[in-house]
C-alpha cells in the first residue's frame, strides 16, 4: 500500500515511519495539510493519512476519489475534518483511532486545570526574573469540589480517575451514559449550576458545536474553571472571551481552539493580522493555551501509528472495519 502522509512534522516521522515499514506500507511524508487545494498531491497512492487540522471537505474528496484513492485514513480520534456523506457516496470508507493512549489526553487536561488553578504558569513568568512576590498567586484546593465531566468515554474515563485521586467530587453528562461506571448523571444545566471544574471530553458534532456558549456560561457558578481537550467548536469563542473578561472564570485551559486551522501546529508569531478573539484570549492571565498538544507522548504516537497502519491492513484484507467512521 502506498500512503499520501499530509501534515508532516518530524515526530510523525520518527513515529510513523518505522511502523509504516514494519507493515510493508510506502508512505510519502507531504508538509502540506490535506485539503482540496493539495489534495492533487496523493496521485499514485493508495490511500491518504491525515490528521485533526487538515480540511477534507466534498471537494478534496471527490478529488480524491478521482485520484484512486481507496481508503482515508485519520491517525486521530475526530472525524469532523471529512465529508463523511461524500465520502460514503465516492464509497471510500473513513478508517479512524478511536483511543490512543487517552490517559495521555486527560493527564494534559490535568495539567492545564493545575496550571490555570495554581497559576504555575505566572509563577514561573515572575521567578524567570527574580521576582518572587507570590501575591495574587492563590489557588483553591480542589479535595471536596466537584467537577462536571461533559462525555464519559475512554478520555474522559481517564479524567475522571484523576480527578477522584484529588479527592473531588465527580458529576457527569454524557448523552449516552454509561450505567457500568457507577457515576452520577446529571442533565447539562444541572452539572453547569453545580460544578467548580468543568472537564470537556465529547466530540464534535452539530449538537455539540457550541454548546458552551453565552446562556450555558450563565447557568455555571462564578469562578469556575473550564478545561477543554476536546475539540476547539465545542466552545463558542467570542462568548468565552467576554465572560473570561467579565471576570466569570477562575481560569481556563484549553488545548484547542476554533481557529486552528489557521496557527496550530506552526510558528505564527510574525503573523500580522491574528484572531481578534483568540488575542483576547491569549492577553487574560487567567487563559493557558497549549496548542493541541494533549497527544504528543511517546506512548499515544505509538498507538496512533499501530492503530492506523492496522486499519489499512484490515481494508486490505477485507477484513471487518472495526473503526471505520459511519
């Protein structure tokens, strides 16, 4: 099999290209992100490996289609980048990782709500500079809060374990509870009243998209803070920064955002004409952004690696697509 890899950095080379080999598979490592400008680059492939920031819309996927290509492969959890229904219609079948590693995802949610709660991040601005003065960096101890998970899968399991080892307590929603877990579920506007963290672990979705937005930011207690690591949409961004300049939350650490399409993965710091909201965002010292990084560990490249090229050997063999997108 041949794979048009898009969205190369080096530590999907260092990463994939080893299992990649292992298989048998030639891949082509392209810089460019997957979309229907670049999609010309997969000719003479089998297939093409993409990832959350890359933008296959009908277009890229007709043309993609026309291309030869077979199969899509996403060497991520989310598949909101694809035309899902153009791609059933061009009978390409989308192959996705639906776990890797994901106490890898909730320790960096972990460290993002510590980060915003405990301030660590102005902490270590002030020390770089030999001030010391730790006035306006207090916290709150989170033994005996409670959290509200928003999405009880695997992710969120994991943080969900990590918050208990705080000693909090644990509320949940999830539109599909899971009634083996022995949590308690509580409608959106009940965990939004009651909760002092808020931890975002659901996918993408129309019914998701902006489901923290203006009138659900009022329904949650003053001072909570909101973690994210989930997806950028599921938050509606000019309403996060008014409320965050309102003074609504304590803190919040996300690991995504809206527009990453346009700045993740790559240096922008000479990029003039940046968001308006997302530099509204980034001047509160009460936001951390960590650039969807929540995957980068050894341990979940791994993963993604064995899981996708173990995808594309199930099409092969015309085995059952146990994680095919449907």
């Amino acid at each position: 099999m041949k794979i048009a890899f898009f969205d190369t950095k080096s530590y999907w080379k260092d990463s994939f290209g080893p299992v990649a080999e292992k298989y048998g598979y030639e891949v082509t490592f392209f810089n460019e992100r997957l979309t229907p400008a670049t999609a010309h680059l997969a000719a003479g492939h089998d297939a093409t490996c993409s990832f959350v920031n890359d933008e296959v819309a009908a277009e890229a996927v007709r043309k993609l289609k026309e291309l030869g290509i077979k199969v899509l492969l996403l060497r991520c959890a989310g598949f909101d980048s694809v035309d899902l229904a153009v791609a059933k219609e061009c009978g390409l079948p989308v192959l996705r990782v639906p776990a890797y590693s994901p106490e890898s995802v909730a320790e960096q949610g972990a460290a993002l709500l510590m980060a915003v709660n405990r301030k660590s991040h102005l902490a270590y601005e002030r020390s770089t500079k030999f001030n010391f003065d730790i006035a306006g960096l207090d916290g709150i101890a989170l033994v005996g809060r409670t959290a509200g998970v928003v999405g009880t899968g695997k992710i969120g399991q994991c943080m969900i374990n990590i918050l208990k080892g705080f000693g909090m307590n644990i509320i949940a929603y999830d539109a599909f509870p899971n009634p083996n877990l022995g949590l308690e579920y509580v409608t959106l506007d009940e965990l939004y009243a009651r909760s002092d963290v808020i931890s975002l672990h659901c996918p993408l979705m129309p019914a998701t998209h902006h489901m923290i937005n203006a009138e659900a930011i009022g329904k949650m207690k003053d001072g909570v803070i909101l973690v994210n690591v989930a997806r950028g949409g599921l938050v509606d961004s000019v309403a996060l920064a008014d409320a965050v300049e309102a003074g609504k939350f304590r803190g919040v650490g996300m690991d995504v955002c809206e527009v990453e399409h346009e700045y993740f993965f790559e240096d922008r710091s000479a990029k003039e004409d940046k968001d308006p909201t997302l530099a509204r965002l980034l001047a509160s010292d009460k936001v951390v952004l960590s650039g969807h990084l929540a995957f980068l560990t050894e341990e979940a490249l791994t993963s993604m690696a064995e899981v996708t090229c173990g995808n594309a050997k199930a099409f092969l063999e015309g085995a059952e697509l146990v994680n095919e997108v449907k």
